[in-house]
C-alpha cells in the first residue's frame, strides 16, 4: 500500500472535496466477475443514454439497469457470505474493496438515476431539466 498521493492531480481533487491529502491510497486489482459485473452496469447506462440522445425514453433500456443493479446486489451478498443486515463476512480484502465499491455506486448513483427516469416515466413529463438529473458519473469539470 502506499501511504502518499502518488499525483498532484489526485491531491488537487481531494483538497477541493475537502479531503484529507494524507489518505492512503490502496493499488487493487479487481476480480473477474467484479468487473463483469460494473461494465454490464455501466454498458445498460450506455444503452440508455444512447437511446436518450435520439429522443427515445426507453422503459426497456431502464429495466436492464435495473436488472444489471440487481446481479450487481447478488454479486455484493455473495461477497459479504450473510444476509443483509448481518456483520458482513468477507474471505478476503480484495471482497471487501468489491462489496463497497460497489455498494457505494448501487446506492449513490445507480438508484437514484433509475428512479428519477422511473418518476419520469410514469409522469409522462415532457421536458426534463438535465440539471435535475442524478449524476452517473462525475463530470470531467467537477475533476479540474
């Protein structure tokens, strides 16, 4: 592990979020059904945001990121090894790296992206404000 910024970049971002620049910064290589896992994810936003740009709001393009969001929670119980709601129990640091990274993604941008195009979909709304959008990714701006 190493114990410093290993690029100014990465401190310019951390001091603008208010972070501390001493946090550690952990090298992890994923596994093979991990990255299966996010680039399905990642691919049905694809998708999605594809149909979006020629004027198609897609009920179907929506439920494969919400069928992906859920292999993804499968994938995340089986690297805990317990129900939800028990202490997790993780056969190895590179799970638990997994199970939160992922966990965070799930609840911080995937959800609430679907359920914004959800709402949107059952209210038949016209225009939609971008600025109103959950962000999936940060914005390139937001990294400067």
């Amino acid at each position: 592990m190493k114990n410093n910024i290993t690029k100014l970049q990465d401190a310019r971002v951390f001091k603008r979020k208010g972070w501390p620049l001493n946090l550690p910064v952990k090298e992890v290589t994923f596994s093979t059904e991990y990255s299966v896992r996010w680039f399905a994810l990642h691919k049905a936003h694809d998708r999605f945001m594809r149909a979006l740009a020629k004027n198609q709001l897609r009920a179907d393009k929506l439920r494969t990121i919400s069928a992906e969001m859920q292999k993804c929670d499968a994938f995340i119980g089986k690297l805990t090894g317990v129900p939800p709601g028990e202490e997790p129990n993780f056969k190895t640091e590179r799970d638990k790296y997994e199970c939160l990274l992922m966990s965070y993604f799930i609840a911080e941008r995937a959800m609430p992206f679907v359920n914004f195009w959800r709402d949107v979909l059952a209210s038949d709304a016209g225009g939609v404000n971008s600025m109103d959008v959950p962000k999936w990714y940060d914005d390139a701006e937001d990294e400067r």
